[in-house]
C-alpha cells in the first residue's frame, strides 16, 4: 500500500502538471471507485468544467480544491489509492490498461487516469455546499502529520504511556501519526534502535525522541528518492521509486544488515511482515 512518500510524491507529480487545468469531462469505468456521491454520473457532472487550483495531502489522502464558475466555494476531488492505486498523467490516445478505474479529460488530448488492480482505491467529488471531512469520513480519524508541530516528542511520548501493544502496531494507527505505514514503521524502528515487538509503555523518553528523528528522516529521504516500489507503485510517469535500494530492513530478510553485517529477519506481527536487525535492535 502506498504510504505517505508515495502519496507525497504523486501530489508533488498532480500540482506540477494540473493546476490551472480545466477538467473537460470523463468516464468512470469501475462505479464502485466512486465513493461520492452515489451515482458516478454524478461524479463526472460535478467535476465537469471544474479548475484544480492546488493539491494537498493528508495522511495517505490526495486532496484537490477545484474551483468552479458556478459557485464562490470551492469543490473538492478526494484519492485514496489504497493497496494497488495508480494515479498516471498521459496522453487519450493510449491504449487503456487493463485495470483502469476513471478517467479525467484535459485539453491538449491529456487525460488523468485511475489504475488500481485490486480495486480498493476510491475517489471523492465533495461540491461546494459539503465539508470534505465530513464525507471522506477516514480524514476525521487521522492524528498529527510527521513533519507538523503537533507531532513533537511530548506529544508522541504521552500517546505511547500506559499502551501494552507493540511499538510496531501503535505506529501503523493511522490515530497516532498519519500516512505511516508498513515499510517506513520497519525502517523507522531500525534507525532508531528499537524491537518492533516492545511493547509502548516500556520506551524509555531517550527512546521516544530517538524514534521521532528517525520517522521523519526516512519520510524525508523516501520522498527524495520517490518513495517505494516493492510491486505496484508508480509516480505519475508510471516510474518506480528509488527508496526500495536504499532500505534498512525492509524486504531484506536474509541480507546482511547495513550496519553491523547480520541477517536481517522477518516476523509476522500484527499480520503484517515485519523486519529487523537482531544486532542493532536489542531484545528482538
């Protein structure tokens, strides 16, 4: 599933070829991609003619603010590409893949289009009237971004006191940091020096400080080199990212660590594949 670098690398693709671009129309293949409002019709109908004024992210969500003619108050396009989500900027006239979800036309024969193979992902259209938190309900869930303010090291030290669940499950709640997912929770907990499987409430301060640095680098450099391309992640060129080369742990189970030269494990933890350095992490 995509995680926050990936979502950031294709909003920083979508504001640098769409804004200022007029929707012309378009076509949902996949209805049920559309999670608002209820009739795809619908969907294309509020967005025709609509004007992407700028792109944002929360958490794993694309936001786009659209202005329309029509109204003073701007509309709203949601994305969440979920586990296998595509979002590729190309020409009408290429053959369309196989998965292809929605389409959105362009002028110049450019289209935006949605790929997702596992048909997870969703797509919002909020009109003027609505609050997007209020129908893209998963926003009203999410905790701090990693790189505000409000995600400090007294803030995230107080969330993680008294919890008994492990470390590497308190950072995959989407309530505790938003857009953290599986590979970059594995890659965090390893520069940081911490068993995935701690349990919250035992980390020492030293600890939480050390852990916070460590979420926010390896957010930072994935973003760098593109985010993460492990199967089906692509930017808007459809180009794989480049942080998969330059992991920790993460999908290295069996290879020596980069750090001290042992095997690198794997274990299942919350059903999730989880990596580590029994070295460098100590009481793995």
């Amino acid at each position: 599933m995509p995680e926050l670098p990936e979502v950031e690398t294709v909003r920083l693709g979508l504001e640098k070829v769409t804004v200022g671009m007029q929707i012309m129309g378009g076509e949902v293949l996949y209805p049920r991609t559309i999670a608002h409002p209820q009739s795809p019709q619908a969907f294309i109908q509020g967005l025709q003619t609509a004007t992407f004024l700028a792109w944002m992210r929360r958490g794993k969500y694309l936001l786009s603010q659209l202005s329309l003619a029509t109204h003073r108050q701007p509309s709203w396009l949601g994305v969440h590409l979920r586990m296998t989500g595509q979002l590729l900027w190309l020409a009408q006239d290429e053959p369309v893949q196989k998965h292809t979800r929605v389409r959105l036309f362009f002028a110049n024969n450019r289209e935006l289009r949605f790929v997702d193979q596992r048909t997870f992902g969703q797509m919002w259209w909020v009109a003027p009237t609505e609050d997007p938190k209020q129908i893209i309900s998963g926003l009203q869930k999410l905790g701090p971004e990693p790189f505000s303010k409000d995600f400090s090291i007294d803030y995230l030290g107080k969330s993680l006191q008294g919890r008994k669940r492990s470390i590497k499950s308190a950072l995959l709640d989407q309530a505790l940091v938003a857009g953290v997912g599986n590979i970059y929770a594995d890659e965090a907990l390893f520069m940081s020096g911490i068993c995935p499987t701690m349990p919250c409430h035992q980390l020492q301060m030293e600890q939480v400080q050390r852990l916070r640095t460590a979420i926010v680098d390896v957010l930072s450099t994935s973003i760098g080199a593109g985010g993460t391309t492990f199967s089906d992640f692509r930017d808007l060129k459809g180009v794989n990212g480049n942080y998969g080369g330059m992991a920790w742990v993460y999908g290295r189970q069996g290879q020596p660590c980069r750090t001290c030269g042992q095997p690198i494990e794997r274990i299942k933890l919350v059903g999730r594949s989880t990596h580590f350095c029994p070295q460098c992490q100590p009481e793995c």
